[in-house]
C-alpha cells in the first residue's frame, strides 16, 4: 500500500516534492532536535489523488488514525478527550512556498465539552478557551464552509465597540463566550446545519479544505505569476497544537536571520505576546519588534537566536522562522529559505562567499536575472526639499509612482491602461493577490515586515511600505485621510518609497540605480562604491565576474544603430547577433524607399536602389566601428513593404478630397495602385523575408555591396570586423541558394573592386517551423544559424504576436492551459524542440555549425537555461537585458545537470 501519511520524524528537508517544503522543513528540523511540536504530513501525492479522483486515496483515512495515535502517546493527551484534549493545527505546505495562498485551520479538536476541559488545562483559564475556539470556528467557517469572512469580523468589532476596547485581547471571558455563541448561530444561518462537534469530522474536513485550497483563484493567480505547475499540488501538515494566546508569557511571532529587506546581518522579525500566528502575519495588529522580545522573555530570546543561528548554518542561508512560545516554552512552527528582495538576495550571496560558507559558484545559483533587472530599476531622485505625508515600514525597497487604487479590479485596470497603480489597503489577505501583481507598488495602514503584504510583496518584486498607523484607509469612499483630513483620493497620484518606509503625494522624479549606472558602464565599481549602495554594487560586481567566467553561451546584443552598439558594448556584449535594417529605413528615408516600391521599369527600380546604397553602406560602417573586431549579425529586409506606404483608408480619402478641387497628383495615384497591389490578408505570412529578396530584383544585393563595402572600408582603415549577412524566413534550401548565388556574386565584385580580403559568412534565421524539420539541407548553404523565435512561436503556435495578449491568451492562463505568454518565455517542449531539432541537424550536415538565437528570448531567463541545455552558442538581445543574459548564462552552466525541458 502506498505511505500517504509520515510523521515528522520520518522525513528530510530533500523531500520538498513529497512533504511539500513546510513538511520537509519541519522533518529536518525534527532531525536536528530542535523543539517541535510532534505531528505528521500529508503528501502531495494524496493531493493529487484527491484532485484528479474527488475522493481520498484507499488507507489514507487509517494512516491518519495511526499516526494521530503517536501524536496523543507523545504529547500525552487525546484526540476529543473532554478532560485533557488534544488539538491539531491543519496547514498547506506546497513544495514551493505559496506564502498565505492556500488555507490553514487552527485549534481542529475543540468543542462544546473539550473547550472546558483545555479550560482547566491552562489553570481555568476560561477567556483562553473561549478565544481558542471562537478562532476554530471563525477559521473553520471561512476556510472550510465558505462562509464570508466579514460576517465573522462585524461580530468581533461590535463586541470591541460594546465594551470600549480597540483589540480582541481586551475582551474578556464573558465576552469571548458571547462572540463563540454568535459564531455558532452564523454558521448554523449560513450553512443549515450545526458546527460539527465531532473532532474527526473536523479534522478530515479540515484536510480536503487545504486540498481545495490548491485550486482556489488566489492559489493559481498566485502560480501563474511565480510560474508554478498547476500539477503538484500540496501538502498537509498536521500537528499539536501549542498556543502563543495561553498567558503573557505566551507569544508567536515570525523572524529572518537576516533583514529580508536589505540583506544586513542581525535578528530581524514581528512578535506578539497572547497571540497565535495569524496574528502576526495577517497584519490586523501591529507587532512589535522581534529584538524586543530580549527584553520581554530574556530566556526565550536566548534560545531562539541560538536556534536562528543554528538553522543559518544548517541550510547555509537566510532563514525565516515562526515560533511560539506557550508559558515561557518555545517551539519550532516552522522554518524555510527565506524570500528576500533582490538587493537581499545579491548581498547575502556575496556576504556568504566572504564568510566563507559557500562558494562563489553557489552564490550565483542563489541569484537570478529576475532579481538584477530589479536592481537595475530607478530609484527616487534625491530632493531636500521633499516632504513625506506618512512613514511607515520599509518592507520591500524601490521607487513606486502611481495612481491610486483600492481593490483588484482598480489595480488590473490601471494596468491595462499603462499606468500601474499603488495599490492600498488596511492590510492585504491572500485575496488581493491579483491587485498586488498589477501594482506598482503595494501601501498598507497596518501590519509589520512579516505581513502578509511585505512577505508577498517581497516574493513579487514589488515597492511595499506598510504598517502606516496615520494613515486612515477608506475604500467605500475611495479616500485615504491622516489625522481625519482627506489626503489623496482615488485615482491622485502617490509615491512610495521601499527603502525608507517614505509615502508622498504626487509622482516623485526618479533617476537610474547605481547598479544601472555600473552596468551600463557609467561608473566604475570603485567609483560605485563610495555611494550609497556601494557594497550592493560590489555584491553584483562580484557575482557578475563569477557568471562571465563560467559561462559557455556568449551573449550579443539586438542593435540597429551606432547609439544601441555603444550602450550594447558597454552592457558587456559580445557583438551584434541582430541588427534589423528595415529600421534603417524609416524616417527621411521612407520616400526612397516609396521610390523603390513604385519603380515602373529596372531602371527606375535601380536608381531607386543608387539612392539607398550610400545610405546603407554608411549604417553598417558606424555598426562595425562601433563594436571594433565583435561580431555584427546583419539581416536582411525582412517586413513586408507595405509597412513603408501610407494607410489604404487615409490615401483614398486623401486622395478623393484631392480630385473634388484641383485633381490627384499622379505620385498619389500610383502609390495608391502600389498599396492596393501590395494589400495582405495576412502580411504577416506574405512577401516579407527571402520572398523580397526573390521578389525584388537587387534589393538584397544592393545591400550585401553595401555591407561588403562598409566591411572594406573599416579594413583599409585598420580595423578587424567580423561580418555575418543573415537571410531571413527562409523555409527551403532553395530559397537560400538562390539568394546566396547573388550575395556571392555581389562579395566576388567588391573583393575585386577593394582589393581587400573579405571574410563575410552567409547565414540564415530559422523562423518557420519547416525551416527547423528541413535544417540539414539548410545547413548544406548556411554557414550559420540564428533562431528566430518571434516568429517560431508565432508559426508554431499560430497565434499572432500583436494580438494573443489583447485577446484570449488570460482565458488560458486562468484555465492553467499557460502559465505564461509563448512570446515572453520560450514554450520548451513545443518550440523549444524545433530549437533542438534544427541544431541537431543543421550540425548533422555541418559540424561545429555555429548557433544562436535572436528573439525576445534571448534575454528571458527561464529560456536561456533552455538554450544552454540545447547546445547553442549564444544569445542575443536587447541592450538592456544584455547583463541579465550574462548572469542567467553562468547560471545556466552551473545548474545544468539540474535542467530539465519545462512544459
């Protein structure tokens, strides 16, 4: 029979997959004899049992009896027993964190006749009781009946408004006895039917409700943008209950072993005494300081940093904690790898290296390109003259500006309009997950930097300032007021600042960061490090280093001008893999190009082309001085021409206003003859790419001479440069030999005419799917590949480019059908395996055939690890992601034998 169910003491933090990480986490720390409540985990694969069948698995229900029977002989009490009962929490634990996603339930076991007996337990402590079971119910009503929450929370604050207190720990017994009697008669109202009094009806209810929680929409919104699988499912972790609201030496609380925020050194974390841990990360009491709790319990403190430390050394990381302690006992609830933000991350890598706990190849496995784009961000301009309306707490660091919005739907809109928002709130609950995503930034009146907005926050990227207490959050009205005056309203402009906690009305200038500044060559990392963030600099400096010297896949960037060349260089490409020269012919240059499209005879059409040729030849020598003897990848005319002459609609009407008065040129009636003789159903599959070449007789050895010429000149002026001409969508062998017999004609003519030896190679994207399948004939005429997977996609998937994200493609992300665009991360078991194929082949034919690859996929991280896997040479992409293909390349050499294709 397959195990379901295993205690605490059977597993190891390796076991992330089967125990989910709390699970494993808790194995581990188990194993290492720290105090932890005895109790046992629920796999995943019972999860997915339970998801693809709707029933539990055969003997799961038995194995959960057998090892609540050592839970009760371990910690000496029973399961339902009225006199010294023993209850359980029930959590989630996924195998990777989904912080506040899923559901957990508190207290499982209490009811009418145990709430006495746990009474008597703590010494008659009657408002005890009564609080431990008012949570059960609150919790067990929401989570597991789906009873609306605030129907619960009105009761609560009428009951504090009654009796003139402002928290739930004033109220007394009396009164948390009136609340748990108001409970029951909500859930009896809403559901029909009695709360359950049965402690295993509780219990196993308890369980399929955090199963069902895998799928609910925050769950999978929450997937979707951190690109978990919909498959995996979750853990259920069941252990003894020990309570942090016992009595004021009773606490819980949450910490790190080091700030999550900025990645220093020290003890950093919430507590709160006579509480339990939802408590502290659901933010409706603001907590205090975890150093505090020094000063509070000076026993327990000095346990738990010892404890703190301990488990840094053991996971070799930062770690974040929660704990609690029940009369004066502390226990272990849980410990993972902390999220931290990028500034963190880059600083704690580097501190560890220093410290000599890891290597520096392993600090950069512990980093990610998605963390240096954040750092590469702008940050708020200095400005004395600046005043804060607010300050609260700096949970996650960053410059946000935006409007504001109250809910999800605000913030989404704000999004699709462009203008993301700052999205506030009293404090934030696993439903505003959604909101938080669009935002620019997230501004709560409440909670601490363990919170549930600071922890998600942080997890996302996002500008987070929370725990406001001046600020007044009203969302009915869509206001925020400090001290009883409206301060902004819905919709004003605001600006956070992460770093220092600051809020401020009205969009705040920004300037670039000091990592920018450093990467892009503007600074020195000596010149860096005298600054502000000077040891983050020296962090990235660091882990850059490590990533150029492991690195196999060389990185180029996408540049069509000497400017992008220049930025490119100083970014750290390693030449040119892409330059569009259809963007060359843009601006003043469009009426040659018109000149060329309505060229009447061959002579027209090669004057037409006499024009351009000078034009052209002086873009390519610019390119070639700027990257010195780097690599520049030349495409030739790819887009459809259409795109150089005017709207169809806007000439005719041009056109017929002109005819009412003094007649049409005859310029406008043959442009209007070309446009409609050029007119596409579907341009985006017409003539564009070779079919231009074919089509029009010396376009593309107009710009081969210009090219080869350009290459001459930069020779005969000393310089080295390495020229490679790429034929665009290209799908048969026979396209590219006819096209290359001219170019070869076209190098034959200027090597004679220059007296120069050129060296120029003759390549081709592989852009259409054919292409990819037929890529060992190709290869028998190209003497290089570059993928395209802009287009790949586009054809492998059929879906278009311009339109997917405007049109259905959040009907299948919502569905789990993608967890993300084709077009932002490469679809690795689809197009991915085009990639594979068309490498295989083409070095079937011509071995050691050099392969890169210049779409937008260049620069994702997820898909450079791909391309690593693949055997390519390298990337390329646009200047700005060129120091995030660097890092991903050097990680993707470190952690390849841990790769493997993702759907």
């Amino acid at each position: 029979m397959t195990t379901y169910v295993y205690p605490f003491s059977a597993g190891s933090m390796e076991q992330k997959d089967l125990l989910g990480g709390k699970g494993a986490n808790l194995a581990e720390m188990t194993r290492m004899g720290l105090p932890v409540p005895p109790g046992f985990t629920i796999t995943t694969e019972a999860c997915r049992y339970f998801m693809h069948h709707g029933d539990i698995p055969a003997g799961l229900a038995e194995q959960i009896r057998e090892q609540l029977i050592g839970v009760e002989e371990s910690i000496g009490r029973r399961f339902g027993d009225p006199h010294e009962p023993l209850l359980v929490s029930v959590r989630s634990g996924a195998a990777r964190s989904m912080p506040g996603m899923m559901e957990t339930v508190l207290n499982v076991g209490l009811n009418d006749e145990t709430v006495h007996g746990l009474a008597a337990m703590a010494g008659g402590d009657e408002r005890f009781a009564m609080d431990s079971y008012r949570r059960l119910l609150q919790m067990f009503g929401r989570t597991v009946q789906d009873i609306d929450a605030d129907l619960f929370e009105e009761v609560l604050d009428r009951q504090k408004a009654e009796r003139g207190v402002a928290t739930d720990v004033e109220l007394s017994a009396a009164d948390m006895e009136r609340v748990v009697e108001e409970f029951k008669a909500i859930i009896r109202r809403e559901t029909g039917a009695d709360f359950p009094q049965d402690p295993h009806e509780q219990l196993h209810r308890s369980m399929l409700a955090v199963f069902r929680s895998w799928n609910a929409p925050r769950a999978i919104v929450f997937r979707n943008a951190e690109r978990i699988s919909h498959e995996s499912g979750t853990a259920v972790n069941i252990g003894a209950m020990v309570f942090g609201n016992l009595d004021e030496d009773s606490a819980t609380g949450v910490g790190f072993t080091r700030d999550p925020a900025t990645g220093a050194p020290g003890i950093y974390g919430d507590f709160l005494v006579r509480a339990q841990g939802e408590d502290v990360v659901a933010g409706i009491r603001n907590t205090r300081s975890l150093p505090e709790l020094e000063q509070v319990m000076p026993e327990v403190y000095a346990q738990l940093s010892g404890i703190m430390e301990q488990l840094e050394e053991h996971y070799r990381d930062l770690c974040d904690i929660e704990f609690t302690v029940e009369s004066g006992t502390l226990w272990m609830l849980q410990t993972r790898v902390g999220k931290r933000t990028a500034a963190a991350a880059f600083r704690i890598a580097a501190t560890l290296v220093e410290e000599g706990t890891i290597s520096a190849e392993e600090a950069l496995t512990r980093v990610s390109g998605a963390e240096l784009t954040r750092l590469m961000f702008p940050h708020f301009a200095p400005d004395p003259g600046r005043r804060a309306i607010a300050r609260g707490m700096n949970a996650s660091p960053g410059a946000a500006v935006g409007p504001l919005a109250f809910t999800n739907e605000e913030a989404e809109a704000a999004q699709w309009d462009g203008t993301p928002a700052i999205l506030v709130r009293r404090e934030t609950n696993p439903d505003d997950l959604a909101g938080m995503i669009a935002a620019a930034g997230v501004l709560t009146a409440r909670g601490g930097r363990t919170s549930h907005a600071a922890v998600v926050a942080r997890g996302l990227g996002r500008t987070c300032v929370v725990g406001v207490e001046a600020l007044e959050v009203d969302e009915a009205d869509g206001v925020i007021r400090l001290n009883g005056e409206i301060a902004a309203r819905r919709g004003d402009e605001i600006s956070i600042d992460g770093t220092t906690g600051e809020v401020f009305l009205g969009a705040q200038p920004v300037e670039p960061s000091d990592v920018a500044r450093y990467l892009s060559g503007e600074v020195t990392v000596e010149q860096a490090a005298a600054g502000e963030a000077g040891e983050l600099v020296q962090a990235v400096h660091l882990l850059m280093g490590v990533a150029d010297r492991v690195r196999r896949l060389r990185v180029r960037a996408n540049a069509d001008t000497p400017e992008d060349a220049a930025r490119a260089r100083d970014m750290g490409a390693e030449g040119i893999g892409l330059a569009r020269t259809e963007h060359m012919f843009l601006g003043d240059r469009r009426p040659l190009v018109e000149a060329l499209i309505l060229a009447a005879t061959p002579g027209e059409r090669q004057v037409a082309l006499d024009a351009l040729l000078p034009l052209q030849r002086g873009d390519f020598l610019a390119l070639m001085q700027e990257m010195g003897e780097r690599p520049v990848t030349i495409r030739l005319l790819d887009p459809p021409l259409h795109e150089f002459l005017p709207d169809i609609t806007e000439l005719s009407v041009r056109i017929a206003r002109a005819e009412e008065h003094e007649g049409a040129t005859e310029h406008d009636l043959r442009l209007l003859d070309a446009v409609r003789r050029l007119h596409e159903q579907n341009p985006m599959l017409g003539l564009r790419g070779v079919r231009l070449g074919l089509s029009i007789p010396g376009l593309y050895g107009m710009q081969v001479r210009a090219i080869l010429e350009a290459e001459a000149l930069a020779l005969a002026d000393g310089g080295a440069p390495r020229v490679e001409i790429m034929i665009p969508l290209v799908s048969s062998v026979r396209e590219v030999r006819e096209i290359k017999q001219e170019l070869l004609a076209v190098r034959d003519d200027v090597r004679r005419e220059s007296g120069q030896d050129l060296t120029t190679t003759i390549g081709t994207m592989i852009e259409l799917p054919r292409a990819a399948l037929r890529a060992d004939e190709i290869a028998q005429e190209a003497e290089f590949f570059s993928f395209g997977t802009n287009d790949l996609t586009q054809t492998t998937w059929g879906f278009s480019r311009d339109d997917v994200e405007a049109g259905f493609f959040f009907t299948y992300r919502d569905r789990g059908i993608l967890l993300i665009s084709p077009f932002e991360s490469l679809d690795q078991f689809g197009v991915g395996e085009l990639v594979r194929i068309g490498t295989e082949r083409g070095r079937s034919t011509r071995p050691g055939l050099k392969v890169g690859v210049c779409g937008e996929h260049g620069g994702d991280p997820a898909s450079i690890h791909f391309f690593h896997w693949a055997g390519l040479d390298y990337v390329s992409c646009s200047p700005f992601r060129v120091p995030v293909a660097r890092l991903e390349a050097g990680r993707a050499a470190l952690l390849e034998e841990e790769f493997t294709p993702q759907h």
